[in-house]
C-alpha cells in the first residue's frame, strides 16, 4: 500500500515539473519570437514545440536516472 502512494505522489509530481516546463518554454519562445505577425506566431509555436520536447526529453532521462539509482 506505501509503494502506491509513493508511486502516485511521484506521477504527480512528474505532472507538476511537465506543466511548469511547457509554460516557461512557452514565455522563453514568446520572448524569443516576440510574434506580431501570422508567420511570426508559426514560427512562435514551433519553436516552442522544440524547446519543449527537448525539455521534456531531458526530463524523462533525469528521472530516469534518478528512479533507478534508487531502486
């Protein structure tokens, strides 16, 4: 029973850092970019599907790494 709370309160905050980092590569595109045109805003959401992807994937791995040197 401990080891589903603990699980359930780690996939929770896993859901916490993915929200927040979404967010901040979304305000690093926008100060980036600055769009104020249509192909500028493009060009805004592209980038911040980059950034966030890359984000997330760095995410995975660290946690990753983590949950199993602790295993």
């Amino acid at each position: 029973m401990g080891s589903e709370k603990e699980g359930s309160a780690i996939l929770g905050l896993i859901y916490s850092i993915s929200i927040i980092v979404t967010v901040l590569c979304a305000i690093l595109s926008w100060d980036i970019v600055k769009p104020n045109s249509f192909w500028s805003a493009i060009g805004f959401f592209l980038l911040w599907g980059i950034l966030s992807i890359i984000a997330h994937t760095i995410i995975n791995i660290v946690t990753t790494i983590i949950i199993n040197f602790f295993k």
